[in-house]
C-alpha cells in the first residue's frame, strides 16, 4: 500500500514538471515578443518622422539654401544669407541628422540583439533627438520660407502667364496644318515670349524682383490678345487661304464660260469686281499675318455675299435668256395682233358714231390708245435691233423690254375689249329698249281691254284713260329714239326705266280692280236677292251700287257684305 502510493506520487511528478517548463517557457516567449512587438513600432515611427523631416531637410531646405546662394551671387544681402543658412543647413545635416540616424541604427540593432534593457534607454534618448531634429528642421524651413518669400511670390506671379503660353503652344501644335501660313507670325510671338521668360528667370535669380515683375504686364498684354483670337484663327485662315479663293476661282470659271456662250455682261464689271476681291483678300491675308482679326470675318462675309450675289446675277441672265427664247416669236405674233386689231375699231369707229351716240369717255380712250400702240412699236423694233446689232445686249434689258412691251399690250388689250363690251352693250340695250316697249306696249292693251270690258266701269275707265294715254305717249317718244340714228342709247334707258316701273305699277293696279270688281259685283247681285224681304237693306245696296259705278269697289262690297251680314243675322234669330 505504502508502496502503490510512493509510485503513484512519483509518477505525478514525473508528468507535472514538465508541462510547469513548458508554460514558463511560453510566457517568456509571450513576453519577449510583445517587447520587441513594442519596441520595433516605436522604431519604426520615430523612423518614419526622421525620413520625414530627412527629406524635407535635404529637398526642401536644401533647394531653398541653393536659391539662397544663386541669388546671392549678385546680391550681398542674399550672400550673407546664404552663407549663414549654409552653414546651419551643414549643422543640422551633419549634426543632428547624422547623430539622429546613428541613435536609429543603434536602436535597430539593439532590437534585432534582443538587449531590451538598452532599447529602453535608447528608445528614450531616440524620442527627445527626434523631436529636437523635427523641431530644428521645421524651424530651418519657416526662416528660409521667409527668407525666399519675395522670390517666391515673384516666380509664382509668372505661373499663369507659363500657362498661357503653353495653352497657346499646345493649341498652335494641334492646328498647325490650318495656320501654316501664320507661321513665321506664332515663331515670332514663341522666340519673343522665350526671351521675356528669360529675362524674367535673369532679374528674379538676380533678386531684381521689382525689374522682373515689370516684365509680365508687356508679356501678358501679348498673350492674353493671342488667347481671344485663337479659337478663331484656324477658321479665318481657312476661309482667306482656301475657301473664299475657291469660290471667286468659281466665280471667274462661271463668267469665263458665260462669255463663251455669248453673253453681253459688260454691265457687270465683272474682271474689275474679281479684281477687287482679290486685292481685299490680299488685304486681310496680310492683316492675318499679323495675328490681327478685326473685322476679318465681316469683310471676308461681304465677300462671299458679293460672289451670292454675282452668281445670283449669272443665273437671272440665263433664265432671261430661256424666257426671251421662249416668248421672241409669240410676242411679236402678238403685237401684230394687237395692232390690227386696234385698226379694224378705229376704223369702225365712224359707223358706230352714225348708228349710236358714244360715251366720250370711250372714244376719249380709244384716240389715247394710239400712243400705246406706238409705244409697243417702238419697243419691238428695239427688240428687233437689240437682235441684229453688233452690239449684243443683255437678256435681262432684253426680257424687261418684252415685259413692258407685254404690259403694254395687255393694257391696250384691257382697254379695247372695254371698248368692245360697250359697243356690244349699246346694241344689246337698244334691242331690250325696243322689244321692251313691244312688249308693254301689248300688256298695256290688254289690261285696257280688261278696264273697258271684264270692269265695264265707266268712271273706271275714264279715271284710268289718261294714264294709258300718257304710257303710249312715252312708248312713242321712246320708240322715236330707239329708231333716230344715231340712237342716244342712254336717253333711251333713262326714259325707258321709268316707263318699265310705272307700266307694271298701273298693270298691277287694275289687276287687283279687276279682283276687286267681280267681288262686289258678286256680293251686290247676291244681297239684292233680298232687296224686296228686307226694305231696310234697300238704301245700303243702293249705296254699294252707287259706289260701285264711281269706281270705289272697296267701298261697294263692304256695304253688300253688311246686307248678308243682316240677313244672316236675322234667319238666325227666327229659328231660334
């Protein structure tokens, strides 16, 4: 028993101490790379300040020191400078620099040794250099800032006039096949503007700041001028090299073959126009030379107007030209016509004078019409020498003559066929005149037939007798013109009219008598039916007879129609 318990307690010892060392040894594993874990972050960070404040050191301050002697080189001020912040540069770099990268490279190497009690003590000293460089450099920086603040401030006042310049260049590169004629003119501006950023760069590195400002005003007037033309160069050097040349060259090509075909356009002036033109795109060639753009695009515009317009001229020649082809023969067909046809009416002109009075108004026309018809003479034996001379005219005076010959003859033509429709007019009136009073002349018998025998009134017919009188009086006065040569064909409408109206107004009359007669008569031979019957109806039916010979047939049935109204009123009460 005692036994059993001394192996198993040996054995437990055997198994524990082991797996107690291994722990132990773990922890101190842990804890050895957690400090090296520590100690290399802060290491590195202090390394990266130093490379930091390193590089600002040695690019920064170190351009800056440089500027310091180039500009001391023609200044005593700046000399002074530079050799004193030449030699703290060399304090810093040689000093503080190079001690701060010893302590670096001792820290790391301290690490990599696992000798963690120096790290501690390193790392310390590390972090107060590390601030006291960064604070030393940073300080370095601000004075030479302030130092270089003028220079400065003059190199950065060319910035935007370098980046006018380059804008134009690269602007000139991508247009260079359009402005190739302009050339010699953007190497001038280039070589000049090159010389001024030089002489610029000489009185900035001399610390002549004032004598360098003073050259940008004079660089950026140039370039600024070229930037607002730019944009428009390449199209104005287009449109004066190829474009408006192509065009006039059209335009001669175009008169060149018109003359060939015989045209007559001397009026045109057309050589001396081209040449005008031609000496005006010179002109503004010239003025693009020297990169100057007013009124290029005007005076290039007027042109091209100028060539529209003389090509516009061009083709009104030739449709002059179709137009007198086409109309040359018909016209002169048609003032023949005209002209003969004036003749056969004035030579009429005397019989229709013995057989109407005219209007002078008409006749007062057709003599005023004689100029007319010498006027269409005289521009078709015009025409006609326009053809056979020599001297060839334009078909546009041409055509304007056949117009105004036409319109000539249309108004000649306008004026006779007036003329004609009046004539027609007098014989078409006179023979309404003179059938009308035929035909009245029968309605008016008639209707005095019907007076004298469907009426039978003799008071009646007396009453109305000196109105026919009087209507046949005025048929025969009428007829007497209508048959008098020459017939006043006027006189006779004016008689005629009012005869018309009164005619039909007496017609109509004794039509509505005649209605008005058989009525009465009607309702008296019916009342008298009761002549006997009724003693009191005697006097109203001797009244409406009475009425009735007088002519009053109105008054005459009224009268009858109050005996039936009686007798009708009494055969009613004695049925009841």
């Amino acid at each position: 028993m005692h036994s059993l318990f001394l192996m198993t307690t040996t054995l437990a010892m055997e198994i524990f101490i082991p797996v107690g060392v291994v722990a132990i040894i773990a922890i101190v594993f842990l804890a050895v790379f957690i400090y090296k874990r520590r100690y290399r972050h802060n290491s590195d960070s202090i390394r990266k300040d130093y490379d930091i404040y390193h590089s600002q050191l040695t690019t920064d301050c170190k351009a800056m020191v440089l500027r310091l002697g180039t500009l001391g080189k023609y200044s005593d001020y700046y000399h002074t400078l530079y050799l004193e912040r030449d030699k703290k540069y060399n304090d810093i770099l040689n000093i503080r620099d190079n001690d701060m990268a010893i302590s670096l490279n001792s820290l790391d190497t301290l690490i990599k040794a696992k000798n963690y009690k120096s790290v501690k003590e390193v790392e310390k000293q590390c972090d107060i250099s590390i601030n006291e460089f960064i604070q030393s450099v940073s300080n370095f920086n601000v004075d030479l800032t302030s130092l270089l603040r003028e220079d400065t401030d003059t190199r950065e006042a060319s910035l935007s006039e370098k980046e006018k310049f380059r804008k134009i260049k690269d602007f000139y590169t991508i247009h260079q096949g359009e402005l190739k004629p302009l050339e010699k003119s953007f190497n001038i501006i280039f070589t000049n503007s090159e010389k001024k950023f030089a002489q610029f760069n000489t009185f900035t590195d001399q610390a002549k700041f004032t004598e360098a400002k003073a050259v940008l005003p004079e660089l950026d007037k140039i370039l600024d001028a070229l930037l607002k033309i730019m944009d428009e160069l390449p199209l104005l050097e287009t449109l004066v090299s190829s474009v408006v040349p192509e065009k006039l060259k059209s335009l001669r090509a175009e008169y060149d073959q018109l003359i060939k075909e015989e045209y007559t356009l001397d009026y045109l002036n057309i050589p001396d126009e081209i040449a005008e033109m031609e000496n005006e795109i010179s002109q503004i060639s010239q003025q693009l030379i020297l990169l100057d753009t007013t009124d290029v695009k005007e005076r290039l515009d007027k042109i091209q107007e100028r060539i529209t317009d003389t090509k516009i001229k061009f083709e009104r020649e030739r449709q002059a030209k179709q137009k007198f082809i086409a109309n040359q023969s018909t016209l002169s067909g048609s003032s023949f016509e005209v002209e003969k046809q004036y003749s056969r009416l004035m030579n009429q002109l005397p019989d229709y004078q013995k057989t109407y009075v005219l209007d002078k108004k008409y006749i007062d026309q057709m003599y005023a019409l004689k100029n007319d018809i010498e006027a269409i003479g005289y521009l078709k034996r015009e025409l006609d020498s326009y053809l056979d001379t020599s001297a060839k005219q334009p078909y546009t005076v041409i055509t304007k003559k056949m117009s105004d010959m036409q319109l000539e003859m249309d108004k000649v033509n306008h004026t006779m066929a007036d003329y004609t429709d009046y004539l027609n007019s007098l014989k078409n009136t006179s023979q309404m005149v003179y059938q009308g009073l035929r035909d009245y002349y029968f309605k008016l018998k008639s209707t005095e037939h019907k007076v004298k025998v469907v009426i039978g009134v003799d008071s009646f017919t007396n009453s109305v007798a000196p109105k026919f009188a009087d209507l046949y009086k005025k048929i025969a006065s009428i007829d007497g013109i209508i048959l008098k040569e020459p017939v006043d064909v006027n006189q006779a409408v004016e008689l005629f009219n009012p005869f018309k109206e009164a005619s039909i107004a007496l017609i109509e009359d004794i039509d509505k008598k005649a209605d008005e007669a058989s009525n009465a008569e009607a309702a008296i031979v019916y009342a008298n039916a009761y002549r006997v019957e009724y003693t009191d109806s005697r006097s109203l039916l001797d009244t409406a007879e009475k009425a009735f010979n007088e002519g009053d047939f109105q008054r005459a049935s009224s009268n009858a129609l109050q005996v039936l109204k009686t007798f009708q009123s009494d055969s009613s009460s004695s049925q009841a």
